[in-house]
C-alpha cells in the first residue's frame, strides 16, 4: 500500500512539474507549439517512474507489461493522431484567444495534467502492485483484449474519418465503415479502454475494500464526463445546435441516419431498440437532439458560437 502511495504522490508531483514548465514556455513566447508534446511526455513520465519504482519485477509480471504495452499504443495513437491534425490544419483552434490571456491558458494545461493523470491511474496502480508471475488468467486476457478492441476501434474510426475528410467529405456527413454503426465510434473506443483498464485493474487490487482500486474509477469516469457532459467538447459539442448545418443541407437522409445509428456502441439493428433503452443504456440523450426554436426553422438558428476547447482530455476530435 506504501508503494502504491508513493506512485501516485511521485505522478501528482511529475505532472504538476512537466505541465507548469509546458505553460511557462508557451505563455513566455506565445505559442502553443509544445501543448501535446507535454502530454505526451507527462504520459511517458508517468509510464517510467511506475514501472521504475514500483514494487518489483515488473519485467516479470505479465500483467504491468500487457497493461503498459496497450497503454503505450493507446496514447501513441491518440497523440500522434492529433499531432498530425493540428499540423494539417496548420494550428490548433484549442487555443483561440486564450494564449494572450494568463488564466484562461493557464487552465487548459491545468485541465491536460488532471486528464493525463486521472487516466493513467489504472495502470499506475497496476504498476505499482506486487509483482506476481502468474500468466494472466481468463478473466485478465478477457479484460486486457477489452482494452485493445477499444484501441482498434478508436484507430479505425480516426482513420475512416480522416481518409473520408481527405476525399472531399463526401456526402456531407460521415457514414463510412464503423460510421454505418456508430455515431462516435472513436469516442466509444475512449470510453471502452478505460472501463476495461480500470478493470484490469482489480486483478492487482486486495479486493473490493480496497480503496486505492475505487479511487482509480476516476479514469473512465472523467474520460465519460469529458466526452459526455462538457458542452464544449466531445459528444455535446457534436450534437445539439451543432446539426443545424446536417439538417440544413440533408433533413431526411441525416434523419434517417440518426433514427438507425446508435450514438456510440457500433451495432445493427439501433432503430428497433426501444426509446426507454435509448434514453438509459445506450446513452441516447434528448439533450443531444438538434430542436430548433419554435416558429424556425434550423437555416433562421443563429450561428453556434465559435469553439474553441480547453480540454486536452477531450482531444478536441470533432465527429
């Protein structure tokens, strides 16, 4: 348990470090050039010092090398996906405003520390365990191949996208491949690694008392919050009076989209489940439903304010 804390304490300190000298610079010189850079660092970072200094033998331990490896290519991905987006589009609208403006570029490496932190935490508690031999069990492989079914997904969608925007945006809307199914594949692909991390990572737990595994919940539960709930990024920012522009341009043919498409798990067959399971299970919020205003139509909507995201946890992947 000592172990444990002092992992978690070392990554409290690591992150806070790496994230005020990544503000210090930028806000120095303007610029925010090395904002993934530092995430991706801090990600690496954290990675080292538990895997370092964690309880022993992780070489040894099928478990910590299985969890680091998946999160390797899982932040991998993220980073050098986003990385080559931002580069294409010749800069980062994350940003728009806020470099000039000491709080408010403040709080946006603020928000990527408690992003890289809370969802590391799964696999620094895995880390951080003691080291066991043991091949993984059926349960473990079960979970572990959960993890990277979301990293497949995730990487295919954003690819799917990225080669459909390459080709001229055909269509108007996105309905390629895992499309067809889902919504937002990619951010369903987020949200599946991290259930299945913090998961994994009860196998390393002393059981259901332990309250170090309940604390490291907070890593799928932010990534939800961040991709479900915040207006200005992720599944709200998507939705909504955002499409307005499909509605405009397509308001049968997205409609029907919408009616047989589930908003995130890939799936046939969406149009049959009933409202209630909609509503509940499958995440199908009312408040994600573009409505507009009575007596207007959705061309009389005023424009939806421009967005610019202060959420690196969010990864600013607009579906």
């Amino acid at each position: 348990m000592f172990a444990r804390l002092v992992i978690f304490l070392g990554a409290v300190v690591i992150t806070a470090a790496l994230q005020l000298l990544g503000f210090a610079h930028g806000y120095v010189y303007q610029t925010e050039v090395l904002y993934d850079v530092t995430g991706g660092l801090n990600f690496v970072a954290l990675l080292a010092f538990s895997c370092g200094f964690g309880d022993g033998g992780w070489v040894n331990d099928p478990r910590k090398v299985a969890a680091t490896a998946a999160f390797v290519c899982s932040r991998g991905w993220l980073l050098s996906f986003l990385a080559w987006r931002a580069h294409a589009r010749g800069g980062d609208s994350r940003f728009d405003g806020k470099i000039d403006k000491f709080g408010d570029f403040l709080i946006c490496w603020i928000v990527q520390g408690m992003w890289v932190f809370l969802v590391s935490c799964p696999i620094l508690f895995v880390n951080a365990s003691p080291a066991s031999p043991a091949p993984l069990s059926p349960v473990e492989a079960t979970l572990l191949s959960s993890f990277v079914l979301g990293i497949v997904c995730e990487v295919v969608a954003d690819v799917q996208k990225a080669r459909w925007v390459l080709d001229g945006r055909q269509g108007g809307f996105c309905t390629v491949g895992i499309w067809s199914f889902s919504r937002h594949p990619n951010y369903f692909g987020e949200m599946l690694q991290w259930w299945s991390a913090w998961l994994f990572a009860f196998t390393s737990a002393s059981g259901f008392t332990d309250g170090l595994w309940w604390a490291t919940s907070a890593s799928p539960l932010f990534t939800m919050h961040v991709l479900l709930n915040i207006p200005a990024t992720g599944v709200m920012n998507a939705n909504g009076k955002n499409l307005r522009r499909y509605y405009d341009r397509f308001p049968e043919t997205y409609a029907r989209y919408r009616a047989r498409t589930s908003l995130l798990l890939p799936m046939v067959g969406y149009q049959y489940v009933p409202t209630a399971l909609k509503r509940t299970l499958f995440l199908d919020l009312a408040r994600y439903e573009y409505r507009p205003r009575a007596g207007k139509s959705a061309s009389d909507e005023e424009p939806p304010a421009a967005v610019s995201t202060s959420t690196r946890a969010a990864r600013s992947k607009g579906d």
